[in-house]
C-alpha cells in the first residue's frame, strides 16, 4: 500500500508538472523522508485503486525550525521572507508548548484525475482532522499549492497563511506555492460534524505499525510515544 500512494503521488505530480522523471524512483514512484515517519491515510476507489493519499507527521517533542521539512522550503530559502516565516513558526510553536499540544506537519496530498471532480480531495482533509483529533489534536503547518484550488480548500476548512505571509513560487514543484497553519483541534463549523463522525470511524480501524501486527486505534494512540515507525492508517472506502 505505501508503493502504491507512493507510485499515486508520483503520478499526479508528474502529469502536473510538479515533479520531472528524474525526481522519481525507476518504477515512478515519489519518495520522501517522511513516508517512513507519518500516518499515511488513503482513498480507495470502488474498483480497489488508489484515488487519493495524504501524509500526517506529528513530531515526537517540540521541534527546532530546521527540523521541520518547511524549513527546506523555497519560502525559508528567501531573502525577504526568511526572517518573517521563522519568527511566525517559532511562535506557532511556543503556542503549542503553551497549550501542551503537539506539532506537526501535513504533506503528500494527492489526488488522481480520475477522482479530481469528486469529495475525495476535501475528505482526505477532513480525515486528517480527524485523526489528529483522535490523537489529541495539534497545531501545525503545511505546504500547499496554488494549482487545482488546493489552498483556497484548505483555507476554507479553516486553516489561514502564516502570519499572512504571501503567496509565493516554489522552483522545486514549479508552482504556485502558500504556507498555510492550522490548529486541527479547531475548524470551520461547517465541517465540524463531519471530522467528529471520521475521529469515532478512525477510532475503530487497525493500524499497522512498522512491521508488527494490526492494532487498534486506542491501543495505537497509547503506544506513540514508545514506538513512531512507519505508521499506515488502512484506506477508508469512499463510502
């Protein structure tokens, strides 16, 4: 199943121009340091493919901004902005050690053609929620292209630009870039029934936690703090 978003992912970057042939494995497949560190939640079409993936990494202590993937960002890279993006991460995250929450980071997300014109994108969202809530909830940060309306949907849901920090354009992806944070335990009110109603359904899957064997998602959420391997969440039918 990792392939395979990998492989998803892989796909969809390419065909949108984020990503060159170069950039993937020789079976296409979009590979990232933390695909071995976070919740990876996916999306099965009816036939058993995969429609859509996301990345979830909570970070295990509080981190230090060059610890964050953020901080390899063209954003952290700019002259005029440095500055300002690392002042607003440093107080995102003393809020988070003021409110005793964890931090993390929100990536990977993809979502094929095929599937583009329906809710898979918003619920991967709403599932990242969910989970987050699940585990406690966090404060965080994420990277979010311009292209297909990806950040205007995350603004929507609640997240906003860091310290209203503007848009701006990521050589790296060749695209339009925002760094948006967010607070998973808050959200628009619109959509608040719906990440409550995925938090219970997450509550009940099994997880599968590096190599051992499935677990439920109580017992998960008691054993983070012990065992953070390569963490896969079981895909969610888009039922």
């Amino acid at each position: 199943m990792l392939r395979n978003m990998q492989r998803l992912r892989g796909s969809v970057y390419l065909h949108d121009g984020a990503v060159t042939e170069d950039d993937l494995s020789e079976d296409g497949c979009h590979e990232t340091p933390e695909d071995d560190h976070s919740w990876h939640l996916l999306m099965k079409n009816r036939d058993g493919t995969l429609g859509a993936c996301i990345w979830y990494l909570e970070h295990d202590t509080l981190p230090a901004f060059q610890q964050l993937r953020a901080h390899n960002s063209a954003l952290a890279r700019s002259q005029t902005l440095h500055d300002r993006m690392r002042r607003a991460v440093a107080s995102e995250i003393a809020q988070a050690r003021l409110e005793r929450v964890r931090y993390s980071e929100v990536g990977g997300w993809a979502v094929s053609e095929a599937s583009r014109c329906t809710a898979e994108g918003l619920m991967m969202i709403l599932a990242t929620f969910g989970l987050s809530r699940a585990l406690g909830g966090a404060i965080g940060l994420a990277t979010a292209t311009v292209r297909h309306s990806s950040a205007a949907i995350l603004q929507r849901l609640g997240l906003s630009r860091l310290d209203d920090i503007p848009s701006y354009f990521d050589p790296d992806y060749n695209c339009e870039m925002e760094m948006l944070r967010f607070d998973t335990r808050r959200s628009s009110p619109k959509y608040h029934s719906a990440i409550e109603m995925l938090k219970t359904r997450l509550a009940g899957v099994s997880v599968l936690i590096g190599l051992g064997d499935p677990a439920p998602m109580p017992a998960m959420a008691a054993a983070v703090s012990v065992a953070r391997e390569s963490l896969l969440v079981p895909a969610m039918s888009p039922a």
